[in-house]
C-alpha cells in the first residue's frame, strides 16, 4: 500500500514555523506555557517518526527491520498521545496553578488510558495486535490498530468535556477556543479514516495547534507591539507567578519613567516620538536585565531584578541616570530626555496588587521631586501607601453609605453685621483609622476621582441643610460648595448639579459654586461655559484662594463670579508690607466695582479684621469670629446671631 504523505511533510514545516514565533513569545514558566511547548515537541516528533516510518516501510528490504519497527513503535505512541498532550494543555489552560488538588486528580485519571495504550505499543513485537513488520509481507496491520483512533478520540473528547465543565471559571473567548480546537483535530482524523491512503494526523494536531497558538499563545498578547519586550501584562505575570511560587525569593523591580514625553510628541510627531522609546528601550535592554525589560505604559519602562545583587542594580540605576543627561537622536532632532525612577524590593508575604501600587506610587514620588530622579520604596513609604489604600477604603465606603458628616464656618457680612453665609466643608472625624483631616484625604480623593461622585453627595447634603434652615426660619443667604477641577471633567456636570437642586426645592440663589485658581487656570472654555449656563438659573460661582498665582485678571473678569475669596496668603502679606497692602485693597475695590463680593478668608486676629475691613471687602471669614462646626451648632450659631447688628 502507498501513502499520500505531502500533506504531513507541509504540516511539518508550518510547525516548524509556529515553534520558532512562540519561542519568541511569552517566557513566563508557567504549567500552560510548559504544555504548549510540551504539545509542539511531542506533535513535531510524531510528524517526523510518521515520515521516516512511511518511507522506510517503502524500502523495508532495504533498511534493517528492526530499525524500522523501532521508528515505526515510536510513531504510534506518539501519534495518539497527541490527543494526551493537548488534553494536559487544556487542563494547564483552565486550572493554572500547579498546586491545584482538582488538577492532579484530574490529570491522574486520564493519564491511565495513555499508560495503557503504552504498554500496549511496547509488547506489540509480541502481540502484534497493532501492526507486523517482516521480510516477506513487509507491513501490515493489527487486528487491533483501530484502538490508536480511539485513544485519540478519547483524549478529543475528553478535553470538550473538562471545559464544557468548567466553562464558569475561564473567559468565554477562551471558552470557545478550548472547546473548537479537539473538534477539528477529530473531524480531521475522520477525513483520514474515509481516506486511509492519505495520512492527516499531523495535520489535525499542527491545525489545533495554529489555533491554539493565534488565539492563546501569539507573541502578541505578550509583547509590546512598538519596542519589542513583554508588555505590563506579562509583568504582571511575572510578577504574580515569582510571588506565588517563590514567596521567599527576593526581587527588586525599577521602573524609569521619561516626564514630560508629551512635548517631544507635540514637537516632532508621534511617529519621531516612538523612534524615541525605542532607543530608550533599546538602551535599557543593554543597561538592565536583558530578558527582563518591559515596558510598563505608554513613556515608563520596567526593569526586572529577579537576583538581588545591589551592586548590579546601583550601577544600573547611575548608567540610566548618566545616559540621561545626553541627548537622543531620532530622525532629525536631537532631545536630552528627563526621567525619574521608583524603585522596590519585594517582601515575603506582599500581593502583586501591593507590589505594583508601591512601585507606581514610588514613581508618583520620585515625580513631586521630594526625592530627586531616584525614590527607593522603603518600609515608612510602604506604611504611607497603606495608610492611602485604607483611606481610599474609608472613601469608597462612606461613599456608599453617603456617610460624609458636613461641617460649616460662618461667613461674616461688614455691612450688615450678621451671619447668613456659610462655607460647606467635608469632615471625617470618626472611621476604622481615626479621624481624617481634609488636607490628607481631599487630594487622595482627587487622585483616585471619587471626589467627582464626593461633591454630589455633599452638593444634596448642603441643599437638604438649606431646607432645614428655612424651614425653621433662619435666614439664609447663601452656603458655598466647594467643587474641585477633576468635577469639570465630569460628563452632564451642569444637569447633575440642577437635578440635586430641583430634586431638593432648594432655592438656587442659595447655593454658590466655588473653585479654586488652578481649575479656572486648567479649564478656563469649561469653567466659563458652566458659570454662564449656572447663571442663567441664579445659581451663583465664586473664586475660591484667589492669589495663589494661577489665574489672570481678565479670566476672572470674564466669569460672571458672584464672590471672590481672597487667599489667607494675600491677609498675611499685606500686614508686613504697606504696599503689598495698597495692591490688595486696589485690588478688592476693583472687584466690588465690578459687581463681585469680595470675601477675605484666614482672618485670625483683629488686627487682620481690620486691615481686611480697611480694604473695603464684604465679607470676612476665619478663625477671628468661628471655626468650622458640626450641622446643629451651625444652626445654633445661625440662630444666636441671627439679627445682630455688629456693625464696624
């Protein structure tokens, strides 16, 4: 009998194809990664053994006899434990880790068939239930050759059914893969049996594999498409298999961050600003741990310390620092590149979620300049990121619950002499880590923008107040709500506003929005087409810390604000300097004019009271007449002085 074996013989070289790009894929040793390279070595010998089989059984008068039923021995415990190590693979891809009790269970029920089918190839030049090799008929089939199908079938089958089983703990794309890749192997092998001349089992086992590997093992899902080294999932990885399976072993993980990257884009163009991170990534590769270089996001990259020599790592860290300080070349522009690193050393028991925190949290760090170009991780830092990641914790739960306690500080008017204003101000005085002061968790608020859904929350706290006061009729004139810069990046902010006050009755008048200099500096289009919409509603704006250098007189002139703050730092300037006190007084007189009042806030002392009265400023705000309190002696306050007529 003669064989059709080309379309083995092209099988084999597409496997040889796909081997050499997965080498260059994912080195991450994991069970999933060891099985597919264990399914391509076993697929490639049996391919192999059933080429050499076939052409020695053509010339078997030829080549020794025993040689040939070795080779030909080999080729059928090889072929259908294809089946074996594409279930194994299965099995690696839905139960990862190794330890997995479920997974050796599993793994030692169906490896009894495969060990029988073994055996059952070892004793054939006794049984030859398989196949016959002599001198007179040359090959010839066993009675019994059929089991080698069914072996095959069996381990088809039963890689469907453990992720049919487990179809609930794996992602549905891989799902679908895991669960098409056996059924085509086995319509294959079918083909093969209807058409026994022509051999197809290498072909069913390198189609299964091409689809294994375009789906689950292409270099692309590990590989950053740009500069060519693993991407920071395959960090992540890393990262997560060192600590899971090497807790004791230490690690120390540098990532070098470029600042500014922005402007070399914005001057030469995205695609001179790539030719860029790929020198830079290039250079790494040479200075750092040459497999271990990833790139981290879009302008960091991270190098990969897995042997803690220090030495290695300090003079790594001084060659990036001093490759720094010269300039890149990149088409026809030549740049000196800015760049900080934030470096940690891995403690046993750390999670790969505290791991990655730290160390971006080191390159945040080492960004505020408090630690030159390099911060180093260390344990009073850890602590610091922990406290963060518990107040985070507080946030997000207060949040939830809407728990926030509302404080306010009485605003005193000049003229009138009386309180009817007041500042909204956050307060967390009781939580699982203490009271929390606003100058520690206003800014991690902002950070992590739950201060967005923050401000809703106390914008309907202050409106519900509102009602409260006039209902027991206090006298109201207005309560400030203080809105950070990330609100204005907030999708329908305007409409949310109007719903809580609508929602509530409140009185829009009653309400002034205030934000700072820095918001009105960075969304000047925005803030301005938001105080023009609030008011046409009569809800009021106001520039909170004005003076603190951001923002331009014309801005300010051309918002419709209804208060301007004036900055505790401008009070306190202009009680040691006579004309930095002529400036601010000009100044407050200009603002008034304009329709604005103004509201001078930090005013501690009299002496502060009345320089800021001498100013001619409407309103005065500070420790001199009360500090910020609780919601019910607000009202208090509000009630006792209601009507008082203290006039300066």
């Amino acid at each position: 009998m003669r064989w059709n074996i080309a379309a083995e013989a092209i099988s084999m070289v597409m496997l040889g194809i796909i081997w050499v790009y997965a080498r260059k894929g994912s080195h991450l040793p994991t069970l999933k990664n060891r099985m597919f390279q264990g399914c391509l070595l076993v697929t490639f010998s049996a391919i192999l053994t059933n080429i050499l089989s076939t052409l020695m059984i053509y010339r078997y008068d030829e080549i020794p006899l025993w040689l040939t039923g070795l080779v030909t021995t080999v080729y059928y415990v090889l072929t259908p434990l294809m089946g074996l190590a594409y279930f194994l693979y299965t099995v690696s891809v839905i139960y990862p880790d190794a330890q997995d009790g479920q997974l050796r269970r599993v793994v030692g029920v169906w490896l009894l068939p495969g060990a029988a089918y073994a055996l059952m190839v070892l004793v054939n030049p006794f049984t030859h239930s398989l196949f016959t090799i002599d001198e007179a008929r040359g090959y010839e089939r066993g009675r019994l050759v059929f089991v080698t199908y069914l072996i095959f079938y069996a381990y088809c089958l039963a890689s469907i059914v453990v992720t049919v089983y487990n179809h609930r703990r794996i992602d549905r794309k891989i799902y679908r893969i895991l669960a098409a890749f056996p059924v085509l192997a086995v319509l294959v092998i079918l083909v093969q049996q209807l058409y026994p001349d022509v051999i197809l089992s290498g072909s069913a086992a390198t189609c299964a594999l091409l689809i294994i590997y375009l789906h689950l093992q292409n270099k692309q899902i590990s590989v950053d498409y740009l500069t060519g080294v693993p991407n920071r999932q395959e960090l992540l990885n890393m990262l997560g298999y060192m600590i899971k399976r090497a807790p004791n072993k230490r690690f120390v993980l540098v990532v070098v961050s470029l600042r500014d990257f922005r402007i070399i884009n914005n001057t030469c163009g995205q695609i001179t600003g790539d030719e860029f991170l790929k020198e830079v990534c290039r250079f790494l590769v040479q200075a750092g741990p040459r497999d271990n270089v990833y790139r981290f996001s879009g302008d960091e990259f991270a190098l990969l310390f897995t042997n803690e020599n220090v030495e290695q790592i300090k003079r790594c860290v001084r060659s990036v620092q001093s490759r720094m300080t010269q300039p890149w070349h990149a088409a026809d522009y030549r740049f000196v590149l800015s760049a900080v690193m934030g470096v940690i050393s891995y403690n046993r028991g750390d999670t790969l979620e505290k791991t990655v925190s730290a160390i971006e949290y080191a390159v945040y760090e080492a960004k505020t300049g408090k630690f030159g170009q390099v911060c180093y991780c260390d344990q009073k830092m850890l602590e610091k990121l922990e406290r963060r990641r518990r107040i985070i914790q507080v946030l997000r739960e207060q949040l939830a619950r809407q728990s926030f306690e509302m404080y306010y500080q009485p605003i005193y008017s000049v003229k009138t002499g009386t309180f009817r204003y007041a500042e909204s101000l956050m307060r967390i005085p009781h939580s699982p880590i203490g009271p929390l002061m606003p100058f520690e968790f206003i800014p991690i608020a902002e950070e992590t923008g739950l201060i967005a859904e923050i401000t809703y929350v106390v914008l309907d706290k202050v409106c519900q107040y509102i009602n409260r006061l006039l209902a027991k009729g206090i006298d109201v004139g207005a309560i400030h709500v203080n809105f950070s810069g990330v609100q204005f990046n907030q999708p329908d902010l305007a409409g949310r506003v109007l719903e809580i006050i609508r929602r509530n009755n409140t009185p829009p008048g009653a309400i002034v929005i205030e934000f700072t200099e820095s918001t009105l500096a960075e969304s000047t289009q925005v803030v301005t087409a938001f105080a023009m919409e609030m008011m046409q509603y009569g809800i009021k704006m106001g520039l909170d810390d004005f003076g603190t250098g951001y923002s331009n007189i014309a801005s300010v002139i051309n918002i419709p604000f209804g208060t301007v703050k004036l900055d505790k730092s401008l009070v306190w300037v202009s009680m040691e300097s006579e004309k930095s006190a002529l400036a601010i007084k000009n100044l407050s007189r200009t603002f008034t004019e304009l329709g604005m009042k103004v509201v001078a806030e930090g005013v501690e002392t009299d002496a502060q009271r009345q320089l800021v009265v001498d100013f001619g400023v409407d309103q005065i705000q500070g420790f001199y007449y009360a500090k910020p309190m609780p919601a019910d002696e607000m009202e208090d306050f509000m009630l006792k002085h209601q009507g008082d007529t203290h006039g300066d």
